[in-house]
C-alpha cells in the first residue's frame, strides 16, 4: 500500500489538566459537540472543557482546552458513557446502569430527575423517526436477558416506546430509523424494531473480541467482521462497497469520508473508501476509545486526549499527484465531491484531470493522456506551448498559473531523447487533429492549426496539403516562414491562394517547375498549374502565365482556355484575344478553334473556316515535306472531311479555291455539294478518286435532311455519270450494276429501265428488278391500305352526322315557350337537349342573366 499523508495527530487535553498528580484517574468515555469536549472517569467524575482551534502561519494546526468546570456524580462507579442531545442542551450520562440527564453547560441533574433505569448500554438514533425537534431517540440495551428498549427524551422526562426481544444476547447496537444494527453473541443482525423483522448478517464470536457496530451514514453501518475485516452492511443485508482489511485486534473504528480510521493496541491505521487501499498508519500505544464526532476524529488513552486532524483534500490530491499517483489522485477527488460545493468542486476537479493529464503524458501514457486532457476540457494551448516554436508569435496565451505541470518545454520533458520528442509530437499532432473541430478549439483555432501546419510540415506528413486545402486558420505569418524554412515550397504556394494572394502562389510553383528552387512534393505540378490558372478567375494571372504554359506545352497548356468553366468563358474573355495569343502556337490554336467549333458549337463563319484553313494548311504542310499519309495527315484530313461535311457556316469559295490545284478530290467533291453542284462533284469521286462507295455515300450524306425526291434526283445523277455514252469503262459498267442491285428503292424502275443499255441481261438486274417490282407492290398496297382507312373515316363521319340529325321537332302556335309561357308567334327557337322549346329572345336573355343556374348556363351552352 502507498502511503497517504490524510491525517496528522495532535494533542488536546494534556493528563496535568485533568488530574494533576492523580495517578489512579482514567478517562472512561468521551463527548463532543461543536467545542465542547466532555470526559468521564473511572472516579465518577464529568469534566467539561473548551476546545479552540488556532492555526499558525505556517499553516500548523493546535487545540488549546481550557477547563470550564467539572462534577462528581457521587456513585463511585465509572462514567461509562457520554452523549450529548444539544437540541435539548442536555448530556445523557450512563454510570451504574443508570442513564440521567443533565445540563450541557452547568452538569446539574434535570430537576424532575428523570432518568432510565437498567441501561447496559445505549445509543442515539441519529436518523429520528418521531420528527419532534425537543426529543431524542435513544436505544438501549438492557440488563433485562436479551432484551432491546427504545425511549423518546424530553428537556425533563423520559417515555419509553417500544421494547424488542432479540434472538441471542445482544452486546452492541447502533439505529439508523427502525433498524437497528447488532452484534449479539455469535452473528450480526439488522432487526426493523417496527415490524420485528430481521435479518442475519455474518457470524462473529464477542467472546474472542469486542464487536464494533458502528452507522456511518444513511442506512449503511461498519462492522468488524471475522478475519480482522472491516464489513459494510446496509439495512438491507447487502454490502455496497468491498471490506477493508484491518488488524485481528480492532478496538475503535470511525469514519472521516473518505476514510475509514480503525485503532488497535499499537497503530491507528487509516483506510480509503473508495479503494479499500491503505492508506497511513499512525503508531498510537495504550489507545482504548476511538470516535467521530461531526467530522471530528478523537482518540483517547487512558490519560489523554487527542485529535486527528484531516489535512485538506486538495492538498492529499496535489501530494499524490506529486507522486504520479494518478488514478488515487482522481480517486480521491472525486470523492471530494460531496464535502466541497458545485462550483468550486468542478472548477478544482478540471485542474486536478489537468494536472493528471499532464503526467501521464510526461510518462508517454497518450491514450490516457487524452481521455484526461478531454475530460478536465484542458486549454489546448496548455499542451502546445510545451513544444518550442509552435505557438504563433502573435499568440496572447499565457500559462496556468499555478502551473498545470513542472516542465519548462518538451526538451526537459523528453531529456533530449528524439525517439520520445517524436512519439510527442506524433502525439499532439492526432490530439490537435481531434480537437480543431470541436468546441475545446473554440477562440483558439489559429494556434492549433498553425500548431498543426508546423508539426505537418516538420514530420513531412502527407495530412499537410489536406489542411491547406480545406478549411483551416493557419495564420500566413507564422506558417510561410516555418514552410519556407522546411522547404515546403508548394504547400506554402496553397496557404497563399488559401489567403486569396494566387500571385505569391502561382509565382512559386513556377520556380518549382523551372527548377529554381526544390520541391518534389508534386511530380505533376505543370499540370496543376495548368489546372489552376483554368479555374482562377483571375484574367491578369491567367494574360501573365499563359505564354509560360504555352511555351512548356502547347497541347496541355492550351487547356486554360478551353477547360475554363463555361459561364466565364462566355461573359469574361474574348475568343478573338485568345486566338491572337495563339497564333505563335499552332497546335494549341488549331485545339482552341476545335474548342469553339465542335465543343461549343459557335455559328460564327469566321472560326469555322480559320478551323478549315488550318487544318488545309496543316495538311499540305505535311504533303510538302512526305508523299507518305502519315497518321497525323490521315488524322487531319478525317478531322477536315468532317467539318467540311457538318459545318454550313465556312465559305465554301474561299476555301475551294486553296483546295484547287491540289490532289484533295475527295474535299473538293464535299465543297461541290455544298454549292449544290452535284455533278461536278459525282464526277471528280468517279472519274478522278476511281471511289464508288464515296460516290454511294456522297449521295446519302448529302440527302439526309431532304425529301425522297431530292434522294432519288442523286441516285439518278450518279447512275448517268457511271452509264455516260461515252464510257466504256468496265468497271464503271459494274458500278452501276452495283447501284441498282443495292439501292433498287431509290430509284424510278421506269426510268432506269430507259437508261440501261438493251445488252443488260435480266439475270444482270433480277436483284433491281425484284426490289423495284417489291417496293412497287408495297407502295400500291400502302396506298390501298391508306385509301381504306380513309374512305373508313370518312364512313364514321357520316354516321356521326346522321346521329345529330336526331328525331324532328314540331311546331305549332299551340306550344308555349319555358322561359315566358307564351305561345310561338313564329317558326323559330331554341331547343334545349332535355327537348323543351323557348323564344330566342328568351333563350338569348337567360344566357346574358348573371344570376342564372348552372345547368341552364351548361344547356344553353348544348342548344
């Protein structure tokens, strides 16, 4: 067991004060009640004293006695017991099984003599059932066999209430309400007085030793139990806190929360409730009596009188904590609980989960560290500021005072050693991590996450750039220079754009890039860059740095303009600037104008042709130098067939006549079409490309948006061009059987039949022949079907009309109108559909009346 300084024994009541040199005089029992201190002796007498409390200047306790006055009861017998009952201001005195009443301040016997007879020993219940303020409880054990009495006592008399049986002969007893606790020959008890139920607690032998039953709080009693135990017993029968573990020996036992202090033949030995742990031991010789008295510890010898003296709980806690003792330390304080008030109990407890956080931490302990930090809701700054250089410089925090901890910074604490400097800092850098986003950071964020940056940064910790990148309070001051000193060039060009100056940032990264200064955090930062200045809405940046990007790579570098996000594109900067800044780059311009063209899709003539002469001049470029098609001219001419075919906007003129001249048929024939001149270019894919699936598809593409006529027009066109009279072309011969067998739907079978040469055979054109005839029935049956369905409707439309007709109606002078009764002056009305006839003029009135009904409105609307 570790030892606890929780009590300090100091002398009250010398042996000269109470009986000079009279040897023979012993002191029997003792009572206190506030400062007044009584004692009886073996000779019969009742002493009263004083006790004043003084503390020294050093802090140093003393009780100084002085005698008030004392009384000889005249018996010649011991004064076995002494209690006080202040409500009342009377002493109960036991001598010669007798219990009288007495006044507290003169030790004069009440006047009317009441008293209680035949008392062995007796106790007060310190919990009163009565609830008469002007009367005591008191309980006796009786010299009656197995006999317990309980008597309510008044100023000057006495009434008995109730007297109980027990099993056994009962030798100790204390109440707590209707129970009573007693140790009787061979076990302990609780008994309800009430209702005479019991109920057994532990056996125990009285005749090996003196039992001690003793209340020590609301329903719950301290009992010595066998094997030199200290049991706690509730009036229940259960036990609520484990035993504490005493000498064989026990004479006295007390509490003095949280303490248990139990006395024997040698030693007072103290022992804490809250772990049942030992925790002092106080060499005390020839003590017999042993008692608490409202918080205050009294042991007694024969001789004399002392006082145990709890030193204050805060000072118990800081001397464990002193020690390391963490865990008794909190122990302890929490316990303090119930004897110190709310706030100052919280405000007390906080500091001490401090100051025990901080010593689990010195000794590595991190988990418990931070459970304590956590709980005792530590200033985080307390922790940062042992770590030289991490606090900003602009920071207003200023340590606990008194201090939380011995340490001057983390080089004392660690002695040097960098494998513990670095378990710390790995440390703070998760604790600060967890707590940035919770209400401990509160008013502090700018020293933890500077705090944070520079331990990131310091360990080369990959979480650096996450910090930077989201929402973070890193003062720029504080955390540029620690970055630049640690070489951390592109995280301190994020903590710029994070504070809004992109100039600093992008001025950086460009020096990593060119290899001014190292930094290889990113492998890919030219990209990033060009990411950036895509996204930055700031134009002047975005002018500065596009002929740098540019000059790295076109074809990357060009992505600032044609990746921007499109409402800036729209609103903010002008194509045409852009084209201009592009024309000393040509890849990248030719990548801009498609940006335009095809992503866009802008109808302006201008971009469409610069798109198509670039391309056009790209390609002879490439023919200039190789009669090879190398991929990259395949790729230029698919790319410019493409545009020339779906773009309407270019001018087909101007760019018709940089084609001429060259060996580009297949563009000139989509620029023939364009201008609609079909012929030309059906001759240049025939006669000049040899290339009769373009010729076929030339025909499609051109047709698509167009009617079938138009289609059929194309056909023919190119089937002449294939069938000239002057061609003897086999193969253009094949062609045109080519044609007809695979498009025989689009053309006129009576037509062609006029065309083709009279040598074809059938078997030539069965193919042909059989689509046409096929596409000619389906037409005829398509017609048939479209002419039935209608002469169909046509039928229903009748029927339809014949129905209105509905039956006639007929008129005479006899019939009256329903509106105004009168009868009809002429051959017209109005009829309604539930067949009643009115005047027009009425039926017209009704309509125009505001107030008319609904169903008239509705009938009227039916006429």
């Amino acid at each position: 067991t570790m030892s606890v300084k929780a009590f300090k024994l100091v002398s009250a009541v010398e042996r000269e004060m109470l009986m000079g040199d009279k040897n023979y005089i012993n002191i029997e029992c003792i009572e206190c009640c506030g400062k007044n201190l009584y004692i009886g002796t073996n000779d019969c007498f009742i002493y009263h004293f004083l006790l004043d409390e003084k503390i020294s200047t050093s802090g140093k306790i003393t009780f100084a006695a002085s005698k008030q006055l004392h009384k000889y009861l005249g018996l010649k017998k011991p004064v076995s017991e002494l209690k006080a009952a202040s409500a009342l201001t009377r002493l109960l005195v036991l001598c010669d099984n007798t219990i009288t009443l007495v006044n507290m301040m003169n030790l004069e016997p009440v006047p009317t003599g009441a008293r209680i007879k035949g008392a062995v020993t007796f106790t007060l219940n310190e919990n009163p059932v009565s609830g008469d303020p002007f009367c005591v409880e008191v309980c006796i054990i009786s010299v009656k066999r197995r006999t317990i009495q309980m008597f309510m006592v008044f100023e000057d008399r006495v009434q008995i209430v109730k007297e109980v049986f027990t099993p056994e002969q009962p030798c100790a007893v204390a109440v707590d309400g209707y129970y009573l606790c007693l140790a009787l020959t061979t076990q302990y008890i609780i008994l309800n007085y009430n209702t005479g139920v019991s109920q057994d607690l532990f056996p125990y032998c009285s005749d090996e030793k003196r039992p001690i039953v003793k209340r020590i709080g609301r329903q719950e009693f301290l009992l010595a139990g066998p094997g030199g135990l200290g049991m706690f017993a509730t009036v229940d029968g259960i036990s609520q806190r484990a035993p504490v573990h005493w000498s064989e020996n026990v004479i006295g036992a007390a509490l003095c929360f949280p303490y248990v202090v139990a006395l024997d033949d040698e030693f007072i030995t103290v022992h804490s409730m809250l772990d049942q742990q030992q925790k002092q031991t106080l060499p005390f010789k020839e003590g017999h009596i042993l008692q608490d008295f409202e918080g205050k510890v009294i042991v007694a010898t024969n001789k004399g009188v002392y006082i145990l003296v709890p030193l204050p709980l805060e000072k118990q806690i800081q001397d464990l904590l002193a020690s390391h003792r963490v865990e008794e330390a909190l122990v302890l304080a929490k316990g303090a609980r119930r004897n110190i008030p709310k706030e100052k109990f919280q405000v007390m407890y906080k500091r001490i989960l401090q100051q025990a956080g901080f010593i689990q931490f010195a000794q590595l302990q991190f988990l418990e560290a931070k459970e304590l930090f956590r709980s005792g809701q530590l200033d985080v700054r307390e922790l940062i500021s042992l770590y030289p250089f991490l606090l900003p410089t602009s920071s207003s925090f200023i340590r606990s005072h008194p201090p939380l901890h011995e340490y001057a910074d983390l080089n004392q604490l660690t002695q040097g050693d960098q494998e513990k400097m670095t378990k710390c800092k790995r440390f703070l850098m998760s604790y600060l991590n967890e707590v940035r986003s919770t209400e401990v950071a509160n008013g502090y964020k700018e020293d933890i996450d500077t705090a944070l940056l520079k331990l990131y940064a310091e360990a080369n910790h990959e979480s650096l750039l996450d910090l930077l990148v989201s929402e973070n309070f890193c003062l720029l001051t504080d955390s540029a220079a620690w970055l630049e000193k640690h070489k951390k060039y592109f995280a301190l060009g994020l903590l710029y754009h994070y504070n809004g100056q992109d100039a600093a940032a992008l001025q950086l990264w460009v020096k990593i890039v060119d290899g001014d200064i190292q930094d290889s955090t990113r492998s890919d930062l030219y990209e990033y860059i060009v990411d950036f200045l895509t996204f930055c809405s700031d134009q002047d940046l975005v002018w500065k740095y596009s002929e740098w990007v540019l000059q790295k790579n076109e074809e990357v570098g060009v992505q600032i303009f044609t990746k921007r996000p499109l409402e800036e594109q729209e609103k903010k900067i002008n194509p045409d600037d852009i084209i201009s800044c592009l024309n000393r780059y040509p890849k990248a311009r030719v990548k801009y104008l498609e940006h335009l063209v095809l992503e866009r899709k802008i109808e302006k003539e201008k971009y469409h042709t610069h798109l198509a002469v670039l391309y056009l001049e790209a390609i002879l470029q490439f023919r200039s130098v190789t009669t090879d098609n190398c991929t990259e001219t395949t790729e230029l001419l698919l790319k410019l067939r493409s545009l020339l075919q779906k773009s309407d906007l270019y001018r087909i003129h101007f760019i018709l006549d940089k084609i001429q001249g060259t060996d580009l048929h297949m563009e000139s024939a989509i620029l023939y079409g364009k201008l609609e001149e079909h012929e030309k270019a059906l001759h240049i894919l025939v006669h000049e490309l040899k290339d009769f699936r373009a010729a076929e598809e030339y025909c499609i593409w051109n047709s698509e948006s167009r009617d079938a006529q138009y289609r059929r027009r194309l056909f023919h066109m190119l089937l002449s061009v294939y069938l000239n009279p002057g061609t003897s072309d086999c193969a253009l011969v094949m062609a045109a059987v080519d044609l007809l067998n695979k498009h025989a739907a689009e053309f006129d079978a009576a037509l062609v039949l006029q065309v083709v040469p009279d040598s074809w055979s059938v078997q030539l054109l069965s193919p042909f022949l059989a689509g046409a005839v096929r596409q000619s029935i389906h037409t005829k049956r398509m017609t048939q079907a479209a002419l039935g369905l209608a002469q169909a409707e046509n039928l229903i439309y009748k029927h339809e009309k014949v129905k209105q007709k509905g039956t006639p109606i007929l008129l005479s002078d006899k019939k009256v109108c329903q509106v105004c009764q009168n009868p009809f002056c002429e051959p017209v009305f109005v009829r309604y559909p539930n067949g009643g006839m009115v005047h027009t003029h009425c039926a017209a009135n009704r309509h125009l009346n505001s107030n008319m009904t609904h169903h008239s409105s509705s009938s009227s609307n039916q006429t």
